[in-house]
C-alpha cells in the first residue's frame, strides 16, 4: 500500500501547524493569551497615537517658549512614556508565555511521532532529513518563537498602519502616498536582492548541525576512537565539513552584504523625506514646528508598518528555512507512521508468526539469504534457528523486527506488544532500576518484594544494592555488564509476558546453563521462543529446528513432538 503525503506550500504548512497547536489540549489557554495580546497591541498603537499629538505640543511649546504648556506636556509626556513602557512589559511576558506554550505543544507532537511506530528508525539517514534531533528541539524553538514574533508584528503593522495613516493624511496626502510608494519599491528590491537567503539558510542549518554530530560521534566513541588510532580519520572528516560550512557560509555573508546596503540607505532616508516635504510649509507659516516632528514619527511609523519585508528579510528567510526543514520532517515521519501502521494492519496474526513465500536478500540484492520460506511459529512453542554465517543471522534477527526491508513475501504475526526481541547486544535505557526492569504498563502493580526475588534468582540482587537499589538512577548500559543487562532483559520480559520472543545469539553474553533455566521459564510461562544460535546448541532444548543453508535454500526438523506435554 502506498501512502502518499498531498503536497503543501510553506504557507499551508504553517497554516496546519498553527491550527493544531489551537485545537490542542494548550488550544483554549494559547486562545486566552492570543486574544490578550490583540488587546494589548491595540491599546500600545493607541497610546502610540495619542504621544504623537502629545510629543507635537511639548515640540511646539518649546518653539513658542511657553513656559507653563511645556512643563504641562512634559508631565504628560512622561506619564504617556510610563503606562507604555508597562503595557511593554505585560506584552513581552504574554509573547513569551505564549512561546512556551507552543513550543511545548509541538515539540511533544513531533517528540511522540517521532518515537511511535520505530520512525525514529525508518526515517535514520534519509536524504533531505538530516539531523532530525537538532529539527526537534533548535528549529521547533526558533519556528514558534519566530512565528509568534511575525505575527504579532504583522497585526502591530496593520493597527499602526490603521492609526497612523489618518494623521499622516491630515498633515500631508502627498506624504501618506509617497510612504506607500517608497514601501512597495523597497519590498520588491529587497526580495530580488535577498532571494538566495533561504537557500543558503536552510542549507547553513544542515551543515552547521552535521560538523556538531560528528564533534558528539568523537565524544561518545572517545575510547575507541583512542584505541584504534582513528584521530586522523576523523580530523579530514571533520575539515571537510567543515569547509563546506565555511564556503556557504561565506555565499550567505555577501547576499546579506548587498542586502543590507540596500536596507541601511533604505532606512536611512526614512529619517529625511517627512523633513523635505514638511520643512517648506513650516518655512511658510503653514503649521507649527512640532507638526514636523509628528509627521516625521507617523511617516516612520506608517513606512515601518508597510516594509515589513524590507526590514525583516533576514530573519524571514532564516525563518522560511527552519518552516521547510520541519515541514521536511513532519511529513517523513507521517508518511514513515502511516506505512507502519498500514504493514502491521495486513500483516497482522493474533496467535502465530507465519512465513508466507517469504525470501530475504543481502543488502546489495546480490544473493538470496532464504528462499520462499513457507512455514508457522505458533504459540508456546519453541524454535531453534541456525545459519551457515552471522550476517545472515543478524539480517534475519533484523527482519522479524521490523527494522530491515530487503525482502519478498509477507510475515504475519501478532502486534508489537506481544513479540519481544532480545538482541546479542541488550540495551537498558538511562533511569531508575526500577522502571528499567518493570514494563510501563505494569505500574505499580509488580511489587519491590517480587522484583528483587527475580534478581535474587539471576545472582543480582547484592549487585544492585550495592548500586543504590531499585529507585537508582543511573546510566545502565554503560553500569553493567553483557551477562547483566542479558538477565536484567530477560526478567523483563517475564513481566512482560510476551506471546513470542526472538534471541539473538545468547551465548554471547551467557552460558548454556543459564540460557536453559531462562527457556524453561519462558516455557513456564506459555511464552513461544524463538533462538537464533551462535554455536551449538542442545537441541533437545527446542521443539523445531531451522537451518538457513547456503544460496537461500532451508530445511525444518521437528525435534521433539512430545516435548510440550512434559
């Protein structure tokens, strides 16, 4: 089934992000601040207004040297400066409550598709989504900020626009129109001059993101790097990126060069044209001195409203790369999620894993590793599996999990939650030991006493005492050893109590004594086992036998037909 994602414009993308975040659990709360800080930005525009009129008179009492009408206006003056300067400081808190707020939002939104159905997995070096960890928490942070940003600049501009322009008409049309005619030409200069910024931005993110990941490869992999003598690898690796880094970089500085020649002059003649246009009906007698000052601010104030784009193109197009490149992930992760959902939906069997003309390649297509593979794993059985070569063994391991695609035909087999994979190499994630052996979904109800029994059983419990007990909080996997996240693995998986289970090649991390004991419980348990073995094995151990022989070919024994009734 093919799932195809309907192509969007930015704008669009924005758009649906946007109402997402406003039919969210967050929706009714971000509705509250939003409609607060419209209040606020029209109360700010109207005091705006009102020290325009305010600042004429005090200019023009000093002209007339009017003694009482100056320090009267300068009262007043003042006090305008003080309840604005609050209303500032009330928007700014709301801005950033309401950042927060969304960042919140999508952050947990693209964080929860980010983990469910192994996309984090599927999408992993796909071209065009690099670096989705640095999309997630950098872009997601400067996207609402930055939008927030926008959009309350925007509707400030349309307010000040609205209030500014019946006094910039009242004191000269002619310099309301040439306001407009200046802002368009600006607004067309600006895109041709700064058209290649987005590009350049987006692609300064990537490479920026890519030297960092290499500089946290060397950190986590410092030991062996350091043993293996890898450094001069790494340094040509490193100045690699690192020119092309530098070389975009230096493209981006001469578009921004030109750009803000053109915005520097454009801002600068702001500040000239009210006085060319007003000064000669000052001279005439026509109005006062401060009218000059009122329309050099309502002309600031309206040109400032209208040239957005001229004023704001740098941060624009930085924020059009950031809005592509979540674009960019959100729909690989939706397409990744869907296709998940789709393949365990038709591939679904509650009571069995069943191979159906299943045939599985090497990962060039160069040979077959199995071929049409017919056959069914069923329900408290227990399976031994063994291969001419380890490659074959890991891709087959790799496959019933969902995680390698270089294969035919179809395998059937219940959801995720009741087949569980123990790989050569387990991993316990970081936290408290606890919530480390005991599923999710158990909560509570598997007691302290029952937990350590387990460990008592599997010759860990002085260990884990002397670590600090179950509630440590600790990294595991780097605290303890193969053998020891193997059990700790293993008595999850009895609480789990899975219908299936896939080992990979357990002798690795322990005996075959162990490895018996920790079958028989599963068998106990009613949970079907399936081994992928590295060595010999005893195959009285197992119920069926499946060799995976050279050139794809197979061969199923029946080993022991009365061993479940024992």
């Amino acid at each position: 089934m093919t799932i195809e994602i309907p192509k969007q414009s930015t704008s669009k993308h924005l758009l649906k992000i946007l109402s997402q975040f406003l039919k969210s659990k967050q929706g009714p709360t971000a509705i509250r601040y939003g409609v607060f800080l419209l209040l606020l930005v029209i109360v700010f525009n109207g005091f705006n207004v009102l020290n325009s009129f305010v600042g004429r008179d005090f200019i023009s009492s000093i002209e007339q040297k009017n003694e009482h009408a100056f320090y009267k206006f300068a009262l007043l003056y003042g006090l305008v400066f003080l309840i604005s300067a609050g209303i500032g400081s009330i928007y700014r808190f709301m801005e950033e409550r309401l950042g927060i707020l969304w960042r919140e939002q999508l952050t947990w939104r693209l964080t929860s598709s980010y983990l469910s159905e192994k996309t984090y997995h599927s999408i992993l070096n796909q071209k065009g989504i690099e670096n989705p960890d640095q999309r997630i928490t950098d872009d997601v942070r400067s996207f609402t900020t930055t939008t927030l940003s926008f959009i309350l600049l925007f509707l400030g501009g349309v307010f000040s626009a609205i209030s500014f322009a019946g006094v910039l008409w009242t004191i000269n049309p002619i310099l309301f129109l040439v306001a407009i005619l200046y802002a368009t030409i600006g607004t067309i200069s600006t895109i041709y001059l700064g058209k290649d910024l987005i590009r350049l931005n987006y692609n300064q993110l990537d490479l920026e993101a890519n030297y960092r990941s290499d500089l946290l490869h060397i950190k986590q992999h410092a030991e062996s790097i350091a043993l293996t003598h890898r450094e001069l690898r790494m340094t040509v690796r490193l100045k690699s990126k690192l020119n092309k880094l530098v070389t975009n970089f230096k493209k981006l500085i001469s578009v921004n060069l030109r750009l803000s020649l053109f915005t520097n002059s454009y801002n600068y003649f702001i500040q000239i044209i009210p006085m060319l246009l007003i000064a000669p009906s000052y001279m005439r007698g026509e109005i006062e001195f401060g009218v000059i000052t009122q329309a050099g601010l309502a002309f600031t104030t309206l040109l400032n409203a209208f040239s957005l784009i001229v004023t704001q193109f740098q941060s624009i197009s930085s924020f059009t790369a950031v809005v592509k490149r979540l674009q960019t992930l959100d729909n690989a992760m939706y397409l990744s999620e869907e296709k998940a959902k789709s393949m365990e939906l038709s591939n679904f069997h509650p009571e069995e894993i069943r191979f159906e003309n299943f045939s599985l390649y090497a990962n060039d297509k160069s040979k077959f590793l199995i071929h049409n593979l017919n056959l069914s794993i069923k329900t408290k059985e227990r399976w031994l599996i063994t291969a001419i070569d380890e490659t074959t063994k890991l891709i087959f391991f790799r496959t019933l999990a969902g995680i390698h695609n270089q294969e035919e035909g179809r395998i059937l087999k219940p959801n995720r939650d009741e087949v569980l994979f123990l790989p050569e190499q387990p991993y316990l994630p970081p936290g408290r030991l606890r919530n480390v052996i005991v599923p999710a979904f158990l909560g509570n109800s598997v007691s302290d006493v029952r937990v350590m029994k387990e460990l008592k059983m599997h010759n860990l419990d002085t260990l884990v005492k002397r670590l600090g007990g179950l509630s440590a909080l600790k990294e595991w996997d780097d605290e303890l050893s193969l053998a020891e996240k193997f059990n700790i693995s293993t008595i999850r998986i009895q609480f789990a109590k899975p219908k299936f289970v896939v080992i990979d090649r357990p002798t690795s991390s322990v005996g075959k004594f162990e490895i018996s004991k920790i079958l028989k419980n599963f068998h106990n348990l009613g949970i079907t086992t399936i081994v992928l073995a590295k060595g010999e094995e005893t195959a009285l151990e197992y119920d069926y036998h499946l060799n995976l022989s050279h050139f794809g070919k197979w061969n199923l024994n029946h080993i022991n037909p009365f061993i479940q009734a024992i």
